[in-house]
C-alpha cells in the first residue's frame, strides 16, 4: 500500500494563471490570486527571482495548501 505525503508537490496537468498579490521570494512566500481566491504560494524550485505584486504568474501544481508557482 502506498503512503500519501500531504508535503509532497501536487503538480497539475495544465498550468494556469494567477496574479501574485503579495510579494514572493526564492525564500519568501507570499500570496496569489487564483481562480477568484487568494492563496498562499512559493515559488517552484530552480526559479531564483522575486515576483511582485500584479504580475502574472503561472500556477503549476500545490503543496498542501500552498501554490507552486513560476514567472509567465
């Protein structure tokens, strides 16, 4: 029987936008707005930039609640 890891990423099959609405750093998470609602989101590994606020972001997968995202 396989275990489920609640920490391990969930990517998802097609990317979608979102818009970041406060600050994310390589180190820094920060929030987005997606599909209507704000979440919690980090950066996706590899990816060593600052997003800012308004600036369209790629949602490509989720870590418990967080979004895993990447610059447009």
């Amino acid at each position: 029987m396989q275990k489920f890891r609640c920490d391990a990423p969930q990517m998802f099959a097609k990317p979608l936008p979102g818009i970041v609405d406060e600050t994310i750093a390589p180190h820094q998470p920060g929030r987005v707005k997606f599909k209507a609602t704000y979440w919690p989101a980090k950066l996706f590994r590899g990816y060593n930039l600052t997003l800012e606020p308004g600036q369209e972001v790629l949602v490509i997968g989720r870590q418990g609640i967080t979004l895993l995202v990447r610059p447009l």
